[in-house]
C-alpha cells in the first residue's frame, strides 16, 4: 500500500507489477516497465499516404454489415456462460440522406430511414454450464446454428444465401457438395444432395443426422458439452458475410448483367488483403469461387 501525498512530500506510487514474481527475463523485466510506462510512443513510420482518385462515378448501391458479440457469465457457480450474438445489414439509402439536414439531422428523420433499410439478427449460444435437457450441447449449437440462419424475421434469407454460395447456384450448372467432416462419425464423407437443407451420413456405421449447415464446420472447434467463445465469433462473421451476399444474391437475381458490369466492383474491397472474407474456410472457398467466377482472369 503506497503512503498518501503529505503537506511536504509527493505520495507514493505503488508499482502494479512490482510484486509479482515473474522470469528472470530482460525481456520480461522490458515488457513489465514498458506496461507501466505511460510516455506515448512516437510514431515509428511515416505514414504513406495515397492521393485520393478523381473521377468516376459514384457507387449507386452501398451496403453496410456489422456484429456485436457479448458473453454473458453468471456470478454464482458453477459460472454458467452464454454468448449473445447481433447483427445487421444496412443499406445506404442516398436518396433518403440527401433530403437530411446534413448538419443537423432530426433523429425520427435517422430512425425512420434505419427503419426502411436496416435488417438485423439475433441469437444466443450455450458456451458453458448451460444446456437444454436431453441435448449435448454440441448438438444444441450445430441446431442453433442451422434454426438461426433461418431466422424468420429475416424471411430465411441468410440460409438461402448460404445455400446458393455453397451449392454455387448462382451458375447454370450448380454443384454437389463437396465431402465434409461428419459431426458423428469425424469421417471426411459427409454430404447432401443438390440443395438439401437436411440429410443423412453415407457412412452405413453412422447414418447421423446432418444439417447443411455443418459444412461450415462449427462442431470442429467443440467439445461434447461445451463451446469456445470463439463459436459466437465465427457464427456472427458468417452471419456478416452472408447477410452482405444476400443483398448481392438479390440484385445478382434481379439484373444479373448490371450486376457483372457495375454494381458489384467493390466486391474485392469486401474481402480482407489475404483474400478471406470471414472464418469459415467453406464460406471463403465459395465466396471466392464467386468472385472468380465475377471476374474470370
Ligand atoms: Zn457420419
């Protein structure tokens, strides 16, 4: 406990790591005094700065995706844990907003447009110490995962979103779903046919029951009874990317051809430099086929 400031001396500062018994490392001895150095690094780069490009017009159609997560744990033991999880896809309506007072706008005029152009999504995961009875929850999240993509506030869209990436239906030709990782029997030869929802494993010893949506491979991360928070991390990165293809699913469908031409060239933009668009390597390798397929060569 440090002593208090007096009428003649400074008060003590008490060291918040000072106490600790850490490795005798100079590294570790640097990264404690840094931790409690409050001086500001000066920038060691100089930030490269590009000119912003002229001309060109703007985009016609913009849409906006984001996720919040929150964990929520009780006090009491045994510390029972759920992950809520939201998220929402806006439109930009430019239209709307020009008619706003760009300086002040009114916040009914700002609802009453969020309203018109936002859709938005929520849903809870058991991560530990929780369970719905006569269900592991490794079953409980892969059916949550499954019912939550076909939320009905939302009309299912994200599902049919899912399916028409994973299924490639937005070519003529389609395509079977590539063999994944059974959630039963752990064997890589789980598949459905040509735009199922549900099925059944091929493998005679298992025969489990398969959602599509266990292509995504969430049961990979679980164990029997309990889930990492990265589940409701990588769920809301999913449910991101899917609602953001669901708004380019529906002008695909409607104007295919504007969509080639014009409407969707800030579809790589979308995507993060090393090409991933979220942690679902199956919603990566279809959504890149997409692209592929958007911009051959
Ligand atoms: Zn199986």
């Amino acid at each position: 406990m440090p002593y208090r400031e007096g009428s003649r001396l400074p008060g003590e500062r008490a060291s918040r790591l000072g106490h600790l018994e850490v490795l005798k490392s100079d590294l570790v001895r640097q990264l404690c005094e840094r931790f409690e150095d409050n001086t500001v690094d000066e920038p060691t780069t100089i930030p490269v700065w590009e000119p912003l490009p002229l001309g060109g017009s703007p985009l016609p159609i913009v849409f906006g995706v984001d996720g919040s997560l929150q964990v929520v744990t009780s006090e009491a033991p045994p510390h029972m844990a759920l992950a809520f999880v939201k998220t929402a896809l806006l439109a930009v309506d430019q239209y709307a907003l020009s008619r706003l007072d760009k300086d002040a706008p009114h916040p009914f005029a700002l609802r009453d447009i969020l309203s018109k152009s936002a859709q938005f999504h929520a849903t809870v995961f058991p991560l530990r110490h929780v369970s719905v009875p006569g269900m592991r929850n490794y079953d409980a999240v892969r059916q949550i995962v499954f019912e939550s993509l076909k939320d009905p506030t939302l009309e299912g869209e994200p599902f049919e979103t899912l399916k028409w990436l994973i299924y490639e239906k937005w070519s003529e030709r389609g395509r079977n779903l590539a063999p994944f990782q059974c959630p039963h029997c752990e064997q890589e030869v789980a598949t459905l046919p040509y735009d199922a929802d549900e099925g059944i494993c091929p493998n005679p010893a298992c025969r489990g029951k398969l959602f599509v949506t266990d292509f995504l491979g969430f049961h990979q991360e679980m164990a029997p009874d309990s889930a990492p928070e990265s589940i409701a991390t990588s769920y809301m990165m999913v449910h991101e990317t899917l609602l953001l293809f669901t708004a380019v699913r529906y002008f695909w469908q409607q104007q295919r051809q504007v969509c080639k031409r014009r409407r969707v060239a800030s579809l790589h933009d979308w995507s993060g430099k090393n090409g991933s668009f979220c942690r679902s390597p199956a919603i990566d390798r279809a959504a890149c086929a997409f692209r592929v397929d958007l911009h051959p060569g």
